[in-house]
C-alpha cells in the first residue's frame, strides 16, 4: 500500500511564475491536507479537502494561492506569480476519517529565485 | 499567537534513559492529540494519539499522558535509542466548526540520543 505521493520533491521557480505542487493520498483516504514548513518553524495548516471540496481552508493566504482536488486525480496546491517568501517545504497528509491520524508524504520544497 | 507550544527547541539524552518530551496548549476546545517525528528531508511519521477522553496511551516504548487541568502533554520514550534522534511535532485538533480537521503543530523539539 503505497503511501502518500507528492511530487515533484524539489522544485525551483523564478519570482512571478507558477507552482504546481502534486499529492496523491493513501489507498482509501478521502481527506487532504496541506502544511507549510518555513525554515526554523513548526508545519502551519493551510487547507483541508475532500473529494470535489475545500471543507477549511484558513490558513490559506488570501491571494495567490489556491488548491483543489477533483474527482479524478491527485490534489494540486496552485501558488500564482511566486515570490522569495514562498520559498519552504510543503507537506500533504491524508486520512481516512476526521481526527484520525494523518500520514504524511515527503514534501515539495519549493525555492523561488 | 501560538496554541501548541514545545518550548524546548532541543534535547539530549544518553542512550538507555528516558527522553521526556514536552507540550502545551491554550485552546480548551482541543480535543485529540498527536505526536509526530521527522528526519531531516522526509514528511513527518505519526508516533503516538491521544484522545482527551483519556489521560495515558501507551504503544510500546512511547507513552503520551494528557493533563487536561494543566493543558499538557508529553511524550515518554524509553528506552531511548539512536534511531530516535529526530525532530518531534506535537499536534493537536479541535472537532469544531471551521477548523474541523486540521492539525495545530507545535515548533518542534529536536531530540538527540548519544550512544
């Protein structure tokens, strides 16, 4: 049972163009989240989906940044015209139910250049 | 304005003793909690979960203990071993409105166990 995917697993980006980052949950999960590491500091909750949903999505910033995970396929966190402060480790975690634990993937580490 | 706290950004124990973990939280409304550990490069690996129904959980050599009055946790590993020595989460989620579902981590504590 394959874990969680994310990929790619480094990714660079020049200030004002797009990042795609790709998760795809465990076998069986139907819940999505996506945390955001910066240097030094603890993982910070962004957003919570569910299939064709964004059930909380919080801690996303307001501009720029958007994430969705359809019917088909793996969940995309979209982050528009990137700038140096977005640089940082982006983590997926699924689960099969609410509250239970989350199992992580590897993380997308996005440098802006 | 930070609801889970690890306040000790790092720890060092000899091989064999115990390694004593430390969390708190503010928020009341928290209702099951989670420890994590993470190696450099890798997503972070669920340990241990606690449900504020409960005051112990125990899962082989980790135990977390919940003081609801206190609004503490910790974890307890023991024996301690090489192996453990990563960055450990605590994490904490509240069964209400909007926030339902997502985890509140704290900084981390990096534990290093010396052979």
């Amino acid at each position: 049972n394959a874990g969680v995917m994310q990929n790619p697993r480094h990714l660079v980006r020049r200030r004002g163009q797009e990042a795609r980052l790709r998760c795809s949950p465990m076998k069986g999960h139907s819940h999505v989240y996506w945390y955001r590491q910066l240097p030094e500091e603890g993982l910070k909750f962004m957003v919570y989906l569910q299939k064709e949903n964004i059930i909380d999505e919080s801690g996303m910033p307001k501009e720029r940044f958007s994430a969705e995970f359809p019917k088909e396929g793996p969940s995309i966190l979209r982050i528009q015209q990137v700038v140096r402060g977005d640089s940082a480790a982006y983590f997926c975690a699924s689960s099969r139910q609410l509250n239970t634990e989350a199992f992580f993937g590897q993380g997308t580490r996005l440098t802006v250049v | 304005d930070q609801q889970v706290k690890q306040n000790s950004p790092s720890l060092s124990v000899q091989e064999g003793r115990i390694s004593i973990l430390n969390c708190d939280y503010t928020n009341s409304m928290f209702d099951y909690f989670l420890w994590y550990k993470k190696y450099p490069a890798e997503g972070p690996t669920f340990l241990i979960s606690i449900s504020s129904i409960k005051d112990k959980n125990e899962d082989g050599r980790f135990t977390v203990f919940l003081n609801k009055s206190a609004k503490h946790l910790s974890l307890h590993i023991v024996p301690s071993q090489p192996g453990d020595s990563a960055v450990y989460f605590c994490a904490a989620s509240a069964n209400y409105g909007g926030s339902q579902g997502n985890l509140i981590f704290g900084k981390g504590t990096k534990l290093s166990v010396k052979p």
